[in-house]
C-alpha cells in the first residue's frame, strides 16, 4: 500500500501537559506535571520505538494516546480527531491499545487480580463476530496458538499470545503496544514483530511501541523517541539515529539511559549539599496541598485516615434523614 505523504498525520501531540487528578478529578494545587511539553508527529506507516527509563512516562503516553486519560482535545490527535473525546477511535477498532496482562479487581481480594478463568482459546478468538477469518487465521498462525488451551491451565505467555490475538483481530490503523511481548519467547517475539511491520508496510498502519527488549529490533523501527522525566528528549528517524551513533540500538539507548542515570545522580548531590531531600517532592513549594488518598483500601468500609467517613454510608445517613 503506498502512503500519501499529502495525508494528515496520524499521530499529533502537540505541547501535552498531564498531570494525574486528585481525588475531585482535578490535579492537586502546585503539583508538577508527569508529563511537560511534549510534541511528536507519526505518519501512516511509522513503527516508532518508545524509549526511556522505568517512570519517564512511556506508559502513561500510551494511555493518553489512547484515550485512557482526558487532556485538551488539541494535545493529542489520532487520525485527526481527540483521542479521548472522540469514543468511535476504539470503537471501530481504528485506535488499538495493548498493554500489561489481562487483569481485573476483586472486591475484597485486591487490585490487578489476572484473568485466568477457565475458558478455551477457541471461543474467545473465534467467539469476536465481524472478523476476516484470512486475518483471524494468519494471526493464529503467527502466534502459534492452540484453540483448544484453556486460560487457567496454560503459562504466561501462551496467555499472553490469546491477548495479543484478540488485539490485532480488528484491522487497527494506529497501534500501540505498551511492553506487549516481555512474557513471549523469541520465535514467537519475532514472528510478531514481522506479522506488524508488514502491517506498517502494506496497510499503512502507524506502530508505537515502548519496550525494554531489544533483541531483533535493530532493523525494525522506522524512528525512535527517548523520553526522560516526562519529557521528549529526541524523535527522529532511525537513519539519523545510525549516522549520529555508529553503535547497536541497544548500546545507543543504553548510552542515553547511563548519561541520564549521571545527571540525575548530580542533581541528587547538589540538592544534598543545600540540605534539600534527595529526590523533589512532587508538590515542593506549593504550601499546602490536599492528599489525594483518603485512606480507602480493598475489602475495608471503615477508613484508615481518622476522620473520614464512607461516602455511600454517610449520604445514606443524610438521605434518611
């Protein structure tokens, strides 16, 4: 498939800013932005690699992209419209998002509880109507899937190709994976990230991918994106990245990465040396900030912060009133 290179981008971040709300739905007084000043612009075809340190802000970039957090309808465009505000970008498949494991809450038990209910492969990939059953049987091919495994009783990354499987079902135009293929083994880590390239190449489909797993990458991204404490470091392609660095795509993320672990390590000295704490408070120097956890856990009615009350009993006490 041949891309216009008149055709809107598909992917705009134009000077995102985010922060994560309190518990009123808006972020609390003098608290500092996860997220600062972050522009990027993918096209249709664009396998972008997502780099960057644990807690620079990868994922919750994904999140953003994919319409799992509300920020100003102009920061963020996919396929020319608001990815939060716009519901049929993931409604109809176009916008796909994969990221972490197939987890849900249990009441009383905990949070991020995996699904590991005893279900075969077959009825959940073959129980999504409206799918191309040519696609439905490359996708099982390519992940090597057995139908007849059951959720409960297979590993982690067998589950894992289930989830991916339902993922790609759709014919998606713009693809996120957030760390989609660390439980995988390598065959069938490859033959995925062969499986999305022809996708880029012949659909003209635009990838994100954030990943710490290099291995059989080197020729696969069209550009790379390293971010650090929230921030857009670098975007280019990677045949810019090749001619700056003559070294592998892991020792040249690798180089970035122990570069900023030694600023960092500085800034934590001088900070040290005025007799300020280490590592900056996320509110520091805003005065008094409200706590954005009341104190509610799993499974508790009473709250572990004196003072507070449960919402539902309270309003309740004032309605019979």
């Amino acid at each position: 498939m041949g891309v216009n290179p008149n055709s809107e981008p598909s992917i705009e971040i134009n000077g995102l800013k985010f922060t994560y709300p309190g518990i009123n739905g808006h972020p609390p007084p003098g608290s500092k932005p996860l997220i600062e000043d972050f522009n990027l612009t993918l096209n249709a075809g664009d396998r972008c690699l997502l780099v960057g340190s644990n807690g620079a802000g990868k994922t919750t970039i994904l999140k953003i992209l994919g319409g799992k957090h509300m920020v100003e309808p102009h920061m963020v465009r996919v396929l020319g419209r608001s990815a939060f505000h716009d519901t049929a970008l993931t409604g109809s498949g176009d916008l796909s998002y994969l990221g972490g494991e197939w987890r849900r809450d249990v009441a009383f038990a905990g949070f991020d509880v995996p699904i590991q209910m005893d279900v075969s492969a077959d009825k959940l990939i073959n129980g999504v109507a409206g799918i191309d059953p040519q696609r439905r049987a490359e996708l099982i091919k390519v992940l090597d899937i057995d139908l007849s495994w059951r959720l409960h009783k297979v590993s982690d990354g067998q589950r894992r190709r289930v989830q991916i499987c339902m993922g790609l079902l759709k014919p998606y135009k713009v693809l996120l994976l957030d760390e989609i293929t660390v439980d995988l083994d390598v065959l069938a880590r490859a033959d995925l990230l062969k499986f999305l390239r022809k996708e880029c190449e012949e659909r003209g489909a635009t990838i994100i991918y954030a990943t710490h797993i290099f291995d059989g990458l080197e020729n696969w991204p069209s550009h790379i994106a390293y971010v650090a404490n929230g921030k857009l470091q670098l975007a280019m392609p990677m045949e810019k990245v090749r001619e700056i660095s003559k070294l592998s795509l892991m020792r040249t993320v690798e180089s970035w990465l122990r570069k900023e672990r030694e600023e960092e390590r500085k800034r934590r000295k001088e900070r040290k040396a005025k007799g300020l704490p280490e590592f900056e408070q996320p509110n520091e120097g805003s005065g008094d900030v409200r706590s954005v956890n009341n104190g509610w856990a799993a499974g508790r009615l009473n709250s572990t912060i004196a003072g507070e009350e449960n919402f539902v009993f309270s309003s309740n006490r004032v309605l019979r009133q």
